[in-house]
C-alpha cells in the first residue's frame, strides 16, 4: 500500500480564511469559470474528460474551497474500473491563481482522500505531475499495465491505494462506471443545443 501522506500546510497572516465544504449546484458557473482560467476553453477535450461526459461525480466526492464568499477551489472524484477494479478517478483539481500559494490544492486533496478513504473506496488514479503528487502518496507503481481512452503520458498516469492490495491485477483500459448526471435541461432542449452552433 502506497501510504498516505500528510502535508504540512502553513499558512501567512495574510492567508484568506478558506472553508472546504460539499459542491453546491450554486457553485457551478464559478466552478466553471475556475476550470477555464486553469487549463483553457479547451479543458473539454482532454482525455481525462472523456471518462467524466455525462457521469456525476461520486457521492460526497465533489468539493468546493470558499474564500469570502467567493470560490476559489475545486476538486471531484469518479467512480472507474480500472481494467476490471473499481476505483476513483480525481481531477480536475483546480486552485484560484491567488490562493495556490495558501496551500489550498494541498488542503483540497487531503481532504478528497480522507472522505474517499472514510466512504470505504480502496484506490484513487489520476492523471497529473508525478513529483507534485507524491507528496500524497502517489506513483506509477500500481498504473503500468493500466491505458486511458486517448492521448496521455505514460508517467503522468498515477494511483495511491486507500487499501493494502486495492489495485493488485489491475490491468487494461480504464472506463467510466459511474451514474449518469442528472439532466439540467429537459431532453429536447439539450437536442436543440446540439443542432445548433454557438459561440464558446
């Protein structure tokens, strides 16, 4: 088992206060706007998201960091078999420019992992910078026969077991598992929105 690390987090005078909590529907045009400035307009066509189109997050697995009212934050885990192994996928992980220097990313994962590991879930994966996420436990040893659905870089792909053993035999490609995300609009509107071009 890849132990779980804790980090320290110090925080300056001048830190904003932040609150980590559960991921509120209110949050979302924020949260979207956070993804956005963080990895581009483009975000949607990473190989990661394919395994979250049309899925909702796991259960008490979708958190907000709020800083004065404002949402600074956000991180959400999903349900995946890896290559036959249930698992959670986590990303994106996105930080407000001014408050990664807080060690806000940091407070997020740790907290994602405990209530992960407190849910009874026995491995998370992801896709990310191997000496960023070490720090939590994180490596490639356990990901080696495991693929993606696209495009990805073979020593980003990284797994940290909740549970001695979580991901022995897992092999293959990963692929989404878990439920579908509720429709925002009703069924002919989202048709509609398909047909018709607009400007991103």
């Amino acid at each position: 088992m890849t132990a779980l690390r804790k980090t320290t987090v110090a925080l300056t005078p001048k830190a904003a206060p932040f609150a980590i909590r559960a991921e509120r529907a209110s949050d979302v045009v924020a949260r979207n706007a956070l993804l956005d400035a963080c990895f581009g307009e483009n975000r949607h066509m990473r190989t990661c998201q394919r395994l979250r189109d049309g899925r909702a997050p796991a259960e008490g697995l979708a958190l907000s960091a709020v800083a004065r009212g404002k949402l600074v934050g956000t991180v959400r885990l999903w349900h995946v078999s890896a290559g036959g192994v249930p698992a959670l996928m986590l990303g994106p992980l996105a930080v407000d420019a001014e408050s990664r220097k807080f060690g806000l990313g940091a407070a997020l994962m740790e907290q994602a992992l405990m209530v992960a590991k407190l849910r009874g879930h026995g491995a998370v994966i992801l896709l990310g910078d191997a000496p960023y996420y070490a720090r939590f436990g994180f490596s490639g040893d356990k990901t080696a026969a495991l693929s993606l659905p696209g495009p990805f870089e073979r020593d980003r792909l990284l797994g940290l077991e909740l549970r001695d053993g979580a991901l022995d035999g897992a092999w293959g490609m990963i692929a989404a598992t878990g439920q579908a995300a509720r429709q925002s609009r009703p069924p002919l509107a989202t048709k509609a929105a398909k047909l018709t071009p607009c400007a991103a």
